[in-house]
C-alpha cells in the first residue's frame, strides 16, 4: 500500500479471484412467466397515449426476463459478468435464469487431449532424439481460466511442449551407468516427473492434468543407425560376460566335485589344461571338435 500526501491511495497487489457459485433461478418457471408477460403485452389491443406504453414496457419487461435465460449441458459452465465485473459461474446443467443484464461466457469442463508435435531435443548426454507425449487435461477453475490468461488452449499446448522438451533434455537416452535414470529404461518415473511439470506449468489457467503419457521417443534419424549398432555391441559384450561368468563357475563346479570324490589326481598343470578345454567348450559359439590325445599330457 502506497500513501502519497495529496494523492490517492494505490495498492500495487492485484485482486485475487475465486470461482464461486453464481446467482440463480430455475429457468423453466421464469421461462414461462416471460412467456405470459410478452403474450399478455401482445393481447393489448388498447392503443393511445398512455395504453400503447404500457404495452411496449410489459412486452420490454417479458423479453428481459427471456434474456436472463441460459442452457447449461453436461460437462459446460457459464461465466457471468455483470458490466465486466465477475459474479459468479453456473456449473449446474439445465435450463437456469440469471440476471438479464449480465454477460455469459461458455466454457467446456469436459476432459481434453492434447499431443504435442514431434519434437527434436538434445538429451542429457547430448544425442539428438525425437520426443512428442500426449496429455489429458481438464478446466477446474473456470475463473482462472477465463481471466487470468488470454487463450487457456494455447497455454495449455505451449507449456507441455516447454515441459516435454525440458524432460528430454534433463536425462539421457539411455542410461551408460547402473542405477542412473534414463527416458527409455524409467519410463514409468519420467511419466509421473513429465505430469507433474505440466500440472506445474498449466496450474496459473485452472487447469489440472490427469495424465500425460510419452508417445514418441527415439533417436533422430542421422544418429538412429550408429546408436543401434552401439546397442547391438552392448548386448552382445553382456551376453558374453554372462557366458563367461556362467563357465567358470561351471569349471569351478567340474574341479570341486573331482576333488571331493576323488576320481583323478590332477596336478596344477593338468588343472590348468583341463579348465582351459572346458572354458573352450562352454564360451565356444559353435560346436567344439574333441581331439583325442594317444599320448599323455607332458608329451
């Protein structure tokens, strides 16, 4: 607050509106008293001076009782105004009477979808990628959302564009360390950190998300290629390690049991002989060949 000698006083914070319920009156009675009004004008059939009006006054008084009527359908509400001034928003369906004099706006509660384009971002680790997501959404402060920004839809469509590009920026593709997020392997907690940015976002319109589902997400063509064969390499170097780990625990196996029963005695040479013929058997992508020796071991 702001007091100047001589001056008005100015308060620098704006109103904050609320939505509330608006004044009003079932609309099927004062349909039909408008009715009654503007054919009981019509019937006069005295006309001078004074009589003909008193006939225009009750025909003007029937048509602005007519005016003040509005249908609500499911899922619509009325924003009324009374000389630009907000006095409340008519959610109930069915025919309702309002002031004549005030202003309506109609506004869809129903819930809406809304995709995103195509769009190309660089992620975390700086690889272009392609990313688009669809949300669901809905007005719940018809207030808000009429007077507090110019087109809610726009708004609505520019900051989950914003928040879906923000996502995509803020975590790599794929994840190259264990236990780090990534869009592609976390898709079920980039969803729920992607629907919350967005209610963030849109929440200044009377808007609430219901939810928001990525619809796209893949590398850019110029890099898809070299990422599939990366990924192809990853695969087939983890194969290989769980090969490799499964064989030597299988040697490990084969030479304990040989050890516990006593079926040969094996000296560190021969062990050593031994684990590398079956290390060859077991990581060996294509069937092995025995080679029967006639001779022995140190020959």
């Amino acid at each position: 607050m702001l007091d100047l000698p001589g001056t008005l006083s100015l308060d620098s914070s704006p109103q904050v509106l609320k939505e509330r319920s608006a004044g009003r009156i079932a609309g099927l009675p004062m349909l039909c008293l408008g009715l009654v009004i503007v054919l009981g004008g019509g019937a006069l059939t005295i006309h001078g001076g004074v009589a003909a009006l008193v006939d225009t006054l009750v025909f003007l008084a029937g048509a602005l009782v007519l005016r003040g009527l509005i249908a609500v359908g499911p899922g619509q509400a009325r924003v009324v105004q009374l000389f630009g001034r907000y006095t409340g928003t008519v959610r109930l369906p069915g025919l309702q009477w309002v002031n004549p004099f005030t202003t309506r706006r109609q506004l869809s509660t129903r819930i809406r979808n809304h995709e995103t384009p195509v769009l190309k971002v660089n992620d975390a680790d700086g690889n272009p990628i392609e990313i688009a997501a669809v949300v669901v959404w809905q007005v719940r402060d018809t207030v808000r959302a009429v007077f507090d920004v110019d087109d809610f839809t726009e708004f609505v469509a520019i900051q989950a564009e914003t928040a879906v590009r923000h996502i995509g920026m803020s975590y790599p593709y794929d994840a190259r360390e264990m236990g780090k997020v990534s869009l592609r392997e976390n898709a079920e907690d980039i969803t729920h950190e992607l629907s919350a940015e967005i209610a963030a976002r849109v929440a200044p319109a009377g808007v609430g998300v219901v939810e928001s589902r990525l619809t796209r997400l893949a590398y850019a063509p110029e890099i898809a290629q070299a990422m599939l064969r990366r990924q192809q390499a990853e695969a087939v170097v983890a194969a290989r390690q769980r090969i490799v780990e499964g064989a030597v625990g299988m040697v490990r196996l084969a030479l304990s049991r040989l050890e516990e029963e006593a079926v040969v005695q094996l000296d560190e040479e021969r062990k050593a002989a031994m684990v590398s013929n079956l290390l060859v058997v077991l990581c060996s992508e294509q069937a092995t060949q025995p080679v029967i020796n006639t001779g022995t071991l140190y020959q």
